[in-house]
C-alpha cells in the first residue's frame, strides 16, 4: 500500500469481524513500532501480544462492559465536552470500550520504561519516554491499517495500568501508555465523523 494510502485508510475501528492474525503480521507490526524515533537511543520497549480470549478478558475486567446513555451524558459534562462533532465521536466510542478489546483478533500492550514519576515531571524532557512510544504506536497503527488489518486504542483508566502488571506481570518500572485493538473491521462500519480543519487555518508561514 502506498504511503499516503496508508495514511488517509488509517481510522480508529472499534467493531471487529471475527478474525485471526498471523504471528508474521504481528512481528511486522512491531518491528515498524521498533523502528520509530526514540529520544534516549534505546528503544526500551516491550510488547505483550494476546490472543488468548481468556487473558484478555482478565486484562479488561475493569473496563466497564455496558454502558447507559445516562451515564455517557455524565461523561461528556464532567469532561467539559461541548462541541457537536467531538460528543457524536465520543458517545460512538464511550460503550465501545469493552468490547472492541473482547472481539479484536488480538490485544498488545506496549511498555515503555519510565525512571521518573510520570505524572509530577519537572520538565517537558520527562515526558520523552511516553512521546517516544506514541511515535512508536503511531507506526504500529499504520502498518496494522498497511496489512489490511485495523485498530483501535484506549488509555487506561484509574487503576488500570496497575491490574493489567498485575494480570501480565510486566515489572514495576515498565508503564503501558495504552491498549492497542487489533483485527479486521465488521462488515457494514460507518466512518466516525470527524472535526473538519482547513489546512489554510492550521499553517503559519513564517508568524503566526
Ligand atoms: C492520545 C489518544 C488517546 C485516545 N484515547 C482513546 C480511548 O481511550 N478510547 C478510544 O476508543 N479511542 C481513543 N483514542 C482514539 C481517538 O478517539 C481517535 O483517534 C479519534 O477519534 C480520531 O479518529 P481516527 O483515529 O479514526 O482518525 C485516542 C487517541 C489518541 C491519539
């Protein structure tokens, strides 16, 4: 597939056909995450790849599995979410949660390794890790949309970092910036809408 197909096919995908996945195909999506820009030179990256149903229903046991209208509205206010586009996107993404981990052909949990508490850093450069491994999902999403495959991804909530190092037992000073849903797309799925932009608005030649 060409770059720039690559990049316009890309989309978030939260409902999946019942598929498989080949253990190649895995390894040439993580070998594209291997291959993207990291700040410290070391790629201290690690990778936890399940297909084993089971497992992957111990890992998302906290994620809530159903989900009332009610409680998405609750949701939308509490984060302050007012634009019409951006709510119609979460409120398809809110009740997805559960089930695009259940049914995805397989779940990988990418780790980084973070030596400072994260969430006090004392400068942007203490967040470089965590950049780095989105360079790195980034490259890992666009070679899932490359063979043919789709993803989706969720950031841990509350305490779900801690129970996933408890149900895959990754060790202490390695943190998952998120889940990635892997597997290929129902028939029949809609393109979420997304926020239109101008590309005249967004670029700045030499001033803003
Ligand atoms: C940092 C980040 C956090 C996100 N968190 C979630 C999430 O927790 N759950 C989810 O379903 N999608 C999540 N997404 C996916 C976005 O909802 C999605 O990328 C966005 O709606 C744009 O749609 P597209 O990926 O199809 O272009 C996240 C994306 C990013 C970049």
């Amino acid at each position: 597939m060409d770059f720039y197909e690559t990049i316009n096919k890309r989309r978030t995908i939260r409902d999946f056909a019942n598929a498989t996945i080949d253990d190649a195909t895995i390894r040439k999506i993580i070998e594209a995450g291997m291959k993207a820009p990291t700040n410290d030179h070391m790629r201290d990256w690690h990778f936890i790849v399940i297909q084993d149903k089971q497992t992957v229903q111990k890992l998302i046991e906290k994620i809530p599995m159903k989900i009332s209208n009610e409680e998405v509205n609750a949701i939308l206010q509490d984060w302050n979410l007012d634009d019409a586009c951006q709510q119609r996107a979460y409120r398809n993404a809110i009740p997805k949660q559960y089930q695009m981990l259940a049914e995805a052909a397989c779940v990988i949990i990418p780790l980084f390794k973070q030596k400072t508490d994260i969430l006090h850093p004392d400068n942007l450069s203490h967040l470089n890790g965590l950049a780095s491994i989105w360079c790195c999902i980034e490259n890992m999403f666009l070679a899932i949309t490359a063979e043919g495959y789709a993803s989706a991804l969720r950031i841990p909530l509350e305490d779900e970092g801690d129970w996933a190092r408890a149900v895959l037992k990754f060790p202490e000073d390695y943190l998952m910036p998120c889940y990635i849903a892997v597997g290929k797309p129902a028939e029949g799925i809609k393109d979420i809408e997304q926020k239109p932009y101008s590309l005249d608005n967004v670029i700045h030649y030499n001033l803003w």
